[in-house]
C-alpha cells in the first residue's frame, strides 16, 4: 500500500516509517521539521517538507503521490507547554488536522490512522482505563486531541473518511537497529531523562514528587514499547482495509511502574548508580495512568513483542548511547 504519513521526521512517525518499509509498503513523508529530524526519516520514504496547514500542496502530495491511507503523527504533543500556549495548540493540532481532512477529502483518500493520547480521559480513580471511561481532558493537549477525534467522527459521517483512532499511554524505547529513537528538544520524558545520568549529560535525575497515594509515593505510568506501538497502526490500517469501520483504542502495556521503579530498572540495565534526588511534583501529573488495552488484543489481534520495561529502557540506552547529541551526532 501507498502510505502518507504526516510527521514522519518525529519520533513516532520516524519509526512508523521504517517498520512500514520493512514491511514492503511505500511511504511518502511530510514533515515541516519544526521539531522533527530529517536524519530520522528512512531515505528510502520520498520526504516533503511541507506544513499539514498548507492543504493545498498536501492535497496535491495526495492525489500526485497516489496515496491508499494516510497515519497522522504531526501534532504538538507537550503536555506543559499547550497549557502556557493553548492556541499554538489549537492552531496546529485541530487546525492542522482539519486542513489534512479537506485535502485528503479533496483527494478522495478515504483512511487515517492517527494518534491520540491517554490524555484524552483526563484524572479517573480506576485502573486500568478503558475505552468506555468518559473522555474530560484536563490540559489542553488532550483537549487538541480529543477534537481532532470528534472532527473525524464527523467527517466519516459526513464524507466516509473512515479513521482509527489509538490513544498511546507512555512511548517508549528505541528502533532495535539503535538508528533511531527519541530525541526531543527540549526533553521533558523520563527514560531519556534518566538516560542522560548515564550518558553524562546530567548528574541526578529529579523525582517529580513522592508524596502521591501509591505504594512509593511516586506517579505511575504504563509504559509501551515504540515497536509494539507501530505494529498497532499497522493493524489498524489492515482493519480499515479489510472492514472500512472507524473506532478507536487505547494502546498501553495493563502495567504500571512508578518512576522510582523505573529507575531502578535504567539501573539494572545501564549498570549505573543514577543518582535521584526528590523534586517538587509536576503540575498536572496524574497519580496513575494504567491502560486497558484488552479492546485492540480482541478486535485487531494486537500483541506485545517487548513486554519488561528492561527491554524498552535497553532499546533507548541503545540509541542514546550512539547518539549522545541526538540526531545532531550524526
Ligand atoms: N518524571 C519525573 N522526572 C522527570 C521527568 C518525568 O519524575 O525528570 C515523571 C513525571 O512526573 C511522570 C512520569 O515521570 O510522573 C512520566 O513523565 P513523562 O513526562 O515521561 O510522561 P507523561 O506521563 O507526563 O506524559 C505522557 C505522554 C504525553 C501524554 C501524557 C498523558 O508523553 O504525551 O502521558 O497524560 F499526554
């Protein structure tokens, strides 16, 4: 299949891209490279630096290119950030996803696969979190994303764009190739964080508070291998060509660590003490965040290949050690 994905210079996108060429399909990126790397695009996808918001050369991308499906990644994803600037948010996450729907409208493509986020649900006292729990964002990421799923709901009833969207928990972990992985600027993620003690780019990694009701005290996130993540969408696009039904899927690992949990195992795995030292709590940062990913397990077959956060850490050690600059080493 002919495949346009959309940020597919970003960390997300940039593995989404590989693993489809591996997998025989045909990928045409576009990237306007704001915070993504053309050193992470596989020079065997045709790249367009090109912005989501200017429909009319993406329409033309679309319809020259003789795109079958389009996977959306290009989108602001910092959590902080969109709530010190909501429209930057707004602007490039709903607008920008409005401006692809009318031209792959115009285009007549008629799939998309795209990625929400556990944001979407906002604060809930229950774990693990499934697909029914009621959607109330609680900062203006999950806000941005949360409408770009309704305005494909509309767009599917009104023009039959059909999507799948997949609600990722915590990212994380690197390309087995250790050629690509996660190199955000700023990094505000914690197993690059941590990495970075090791790497000797910093000498202590902050615990963002340990005073939350769990166990140790500190917050609890349910981490997802990249790799397992990737083949999700590709899954997701087979159902939208097999059965041609829109629907949507939280994607996680059902487990949740703490992050002092998650340090010991970058311990474990680095063989480094990382020293830690006990911060003020992160504004926003819910307690526990745990998915229930049963839905995609029984609809779409999905299965997870890196199941022990030892493995996601090992794969991101992996690329942060040869890339100790990120894609700026290169
Ligand atoms: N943390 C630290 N120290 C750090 C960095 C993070 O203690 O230096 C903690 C955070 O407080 C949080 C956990 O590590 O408890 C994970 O933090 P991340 O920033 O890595 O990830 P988040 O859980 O904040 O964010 C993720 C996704 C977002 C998504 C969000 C949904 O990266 O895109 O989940 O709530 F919106």
């Amino acid at each position: 299949m002919k495949i346009l994905v959309t940020g597919g210079a970003g960390y997300i996108g940039s593995h989404c891209t590989r693993m489809l060429l591996d997998q025989g399909h045909d990928v045409v990126v576009i990237d306007n490279l704001s915070t993504g790397y053309r050193q992470a695009v596989d020079p065997r996808a045709t790249m367009y630096e090109l912005d989501i918001k200017n429909q009319k050369e993406v329409s033309r991308v679309l319809t020259t290119e003789h795109i079958e499906a389009v996977i959306h990644f290009a989108a602001y994803s910092l959590v902080g950030e969109s709530m010190s600037d909501p429209i930057k948010y707004y602007d490039n996450n709903v607008y920008g996803t409005m401006c692809l729907l009318e031209a792959m409208i115009d285009a007549n493509v008629k799939r998309i696969v795209f990625s929400s986020t556990a944001a979407v649900y906002g604060e809930h006292e229950t774990m693990p979190i499934t697909e029914a729990y009621e959607e109330c964002p609680t900062n203006t990421y999950g806000a941005t994303k949360l409408a770009m799923e309704e305005m494909m709901k509309w767009a599917d009833i009104a023009h039959g764009v059909k999507y799948i969207a997949l609600r990722y928990f915590n990212v994380a972990g690197a390309h087995r190739s250790g050629e690509i992985g996660e190199a955000h600027n700023p990094e505000t993620h914690l197993i690059p964080l941590i990495l970075q003690v090791p790497n000797g780019k910093r000498d202590f990694i902050s615990i963002f508070g340990d005073d939350y009701d769990t166990p140790d005290g500190t917050c609890i996130r349910d981490y997802i291998d990249i790799e397992d993540l990737i083949d999700a969408h590709v899954l997701a696009l087979d159902h939208l060509v097999n059965n041609n039904r829109s629907d949507y899927f939280n994607l996680g690992s059902g487990a949740g660590y703490s992050v002092k949990e998650m340090i010991e195992a970058a311990r474990r795995v680095t063989n480094h003490p990382i020293p830690a030292k006990i911060g003020p709590r992160r504004a926003g940062d819910p307690a526990r965040l745990i998915a229930s990913s049963d839905k995609i397990i029984r609809e779409l077959g999905w299965k997870r290949n890196y199941d022990t956060v030892e493995s996601i850490i090992a794969s991101a050690w992996t690329f942060h050690r040869n890339h100790r600059e990120g894609y700026a080493d290169e």
